[in-house]
C-alpha cells in the first residue's frame, strides 16, 4: 500500500492512552470498520472495555512499544503527556497523527504560547519562572497593568491543578511552594467575559474542517458546560477559526487539535487571547457528537486513517455538561430526561474532581 493510501477499513488503529477521550475514539473508529488497540500504563482504563486489544505497559517499556507498532497501522493519543522519546520511537515505525512536533509544543504552556507569539496571535502577557528569585521581576512585568497574575507550572498541568493565583505579596511568598517548585510560567489574568475554543480538524492532505466554536464555563477549574452557540458575533467566530488553522498549518497537523482562548470584551471588537493547545480531541468537543453529523472523534479517526474529512455542520443546539464526582449518582434521572443524550465512561471508581461522563442537551438549532 502506498504510504499515503487512506487506511481501509478492518485495518487497526493505535491509541496512546486509556481514558474517556481513547475511549469516545475507538467508538468512533468501530463505526467506520476499523479495529483499535489501546497502549496504557496499568491502572484504569475504560477504553480497554471497547478496544480490539491492549496493552498494559509503561511508556518507557520499548520493546512492549515495538510490539504494539507492529500490531497497528497507524498510531494517534488521547493523552498530551506522552514522553517525546516514547513518541519519537513509535514514530519511526508507523504513523504517527498528530506528530511529534505538536505533542511537543502542547507538553509545554511556554513552547505554546511563544508559538502562538510568533504567529502573531495576541497571548496574555507572560514571563517564564524558572526559580523562585525570578518571580519578583516576572511579577513587574507582568503585572505592570494592575491585573493579577497567575502562576502555572510549564509542564503536566490539567483541569486547573499545579496553577495559583497572585494578587498579593503573600500570594507570591505562597504560591511557588504550592506549585511544587517546578518551572513554571506567570502569566496576566485576563478579565474575559467568555471562553470559547476552536475544535480544527486537518487531513492529512491538509484540508481543513472547523467545528462551530462552543462557549466553555469552568467550576472550581474544571470545564462544567460548553453551549453552543456562543453567544460571539459572526466576525468574531470566523477570527477564532483563523487562529486554529494557522496553529493546525503551522504543525502540519494531521487529527483534530483543539485551541483555547480567552474572549475580552464584546461584539465584533472584542479581542482574543490564546490560552493553549490540546494535540487531541477535546472535552469542549464533546457536544459534536449529538449535534453534528459527524463528531470531533469520528474527525480526528478520519484524519489519522487519511480518510477524507467528514461534514462537520451542527444540526442542533446543545449545552453540554460535564459529570463530576458524584454528579454520575444522578444518572437514573438523566436517563430519563428527554433531549438529553448521556455518555458514561464505565470509570470503576468515582472520585472528587474526576471526570465520570458528560450528558448532551439537545435543542432543534435556532439559526
Ligand atoms: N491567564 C488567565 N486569565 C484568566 N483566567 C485564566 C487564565 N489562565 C487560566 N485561567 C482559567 O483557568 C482555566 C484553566 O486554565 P488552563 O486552561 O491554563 O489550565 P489547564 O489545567 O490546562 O486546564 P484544562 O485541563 O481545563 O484545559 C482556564 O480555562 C480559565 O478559566
Ligand atoms: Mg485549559
């Protein structure tokens, strides 16, 4: 088969993680034919429950990698924090969608925002924090506008965590030791009024497919709703879109990538600020999978398998929200809700902060 040949179907797709996101995609990639096979580190993985084959095994363990390469036809992840090293080696073996370079950049806020810098996107002032005695000079510069800061550490943060927020000598004083001591980047605090993201996908013959932009509430640092539409102008939309595929073109991308910005003020004037990257599906795309023909998951399998890209348009309105913790002990209730599609990632334990499913609230679309 030539090396750019789409995958036909039966052919097995490799997935880098075993979370919900691994999970939503070897559903997707059942339903186009193709069989999936998860690597994971042991522990729990609901998207072993509904793959072909797995493996269990550490990221570092090579030659339980060779093996997995050599039982796929094509490699993506679910996961973000996967060692360069381990992606590297499997590269050099089979496919790998999206690259290297992307999983590369989005390991690290400051890579990604000094990439979003260069391409001439507007990011909230930053400095890198390498040690705590830098701290004081970055907090001049980047608090020289009077807004408070915020301080996150460069590599492995998610949902929040290994970030805090400085509005006070003593918040300074605390927040190095509460970030671990690692290097870190501080950052202004933008008063948005919204968040939205653009969900991107690109082929691998570099077409470009966009989803509508949904609208991100967080609680407590955790996505809690994403409503789409936002309520963003036309103009604004089309502004957020063009800074997805100048990301997605500029990694030569291949699979659905996911920007995050920060939206300051109102109406066609309103600017945007870059947050970050996700290389992966995302959880402020969960909402495709009910409301568009074709779901972020099924794009990115579509993509990784250089398949065409599918139809991305959204047939209805819809609010996705996000089950907590306990916030699954309401799923009797939510079966029962009409409009509502759930989606429960088979976790065997709930906990505090984790995330257990999402339910999908569907309107006929209003425009
Ligand atoms: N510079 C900032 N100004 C204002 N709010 C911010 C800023 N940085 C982060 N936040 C808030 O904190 C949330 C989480 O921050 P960020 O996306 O950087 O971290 P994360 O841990 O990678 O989150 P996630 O995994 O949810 O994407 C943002 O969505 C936003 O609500
Ligand atoms: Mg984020």
């Amino acid at each position: 088969m030539a090396p750019d040949a789409p995958l036909p179907p039966g052919s097995v797709i490799g997935i880098l993680g075993g979370g919900q996101l691994g999970r939503m995609l070897a559903m997707a990639a059942a339903e186009m034919g193709f069989r999936v096979h998860v690597f994971a580190p042991p522990g729990d993985n609901p998207a072993t429950d509904v793959a072909h084959a797995s493996t269990l095994a550490a990221w570092d363990d090579f030659a339980a990698l060779d093996a997995f390469a050599a039982a796929v036809d094509a490699i993506t992840y679910e996961f973000e924090n996967i060692p360069v090293a381990t992606a590297e080696f499997l590269a050099s073996r089979k496919p790998l969608r999206p690259g290297v370079r992307a999983l590369a950049v989005a390991q690290d806020r400051l890579n990604e925002k000094t990439l979003a810098q260069d391409l001439g996107i507007a990011v909230p002032l930053f400095r890198p924090v390498d040690a705590a005695a830098e701290l004081a000079e970055a907090r001049t510069f980047v608090g020289h506008t009077g807004r408070p800061a915020i301080l996150k550490t460069r590599r492995l943060g998610y949902d929040g965590k290994g970030q805090a927020v400085i509005r006070s000598d003593a918040d300074a004083a605390a927040a190095w030791p509460a970030i671990g001591g690692v290097p870190a980047i501080l950052e202004e605090m933008i008063p948005f009024t919204r968040e939205i993201s653009v969900l991107v996908a690109r082929g691998a013959d570099g077409t470009v497919r966009v989803f509508d932009v949904p609208e991100n509430r967080h609680r407590h640092g955790i996505l809690d709703t994403s409503t789409v539409p936002a309520a963003v102008t036309p103009g604004l939309a089309r502004r957020a879109e063009a800074i997805g595929r100048r990301i997605a073109e500029e990694l030569g991308y291949v699979g659905l990538l996911a920007v995050e910005l920060f939206v300051e003020g109102e109406g066609d004037d309103a600017k945007l600020l870059f947050n970050e990257i996700a290389p992966r599906v995302h959880n402020s795309g969960h909402w495709t999978t009910d409301a568009c023909l074709v779901s972020q998951f099924e794009q990115h399998i579509r993509a990784v398998a250089g398949w065409p890209l599918g139809d991305p348009r959204r047939h209805s309105d819809v609010v996705m929200t996000n089950l907590i913790g306990a916030d699954i002990d309401a799923w009797p209730a939510l079966a029962a809700e009409p409009g509502a599609r759930l989606h429960l990632y088979g976790k065997a334990e709930s906990r505090p902060g984790r995330k257990m499913g999402h339910v999908n609230r569907i309107r006929p679309r209003s425009g």
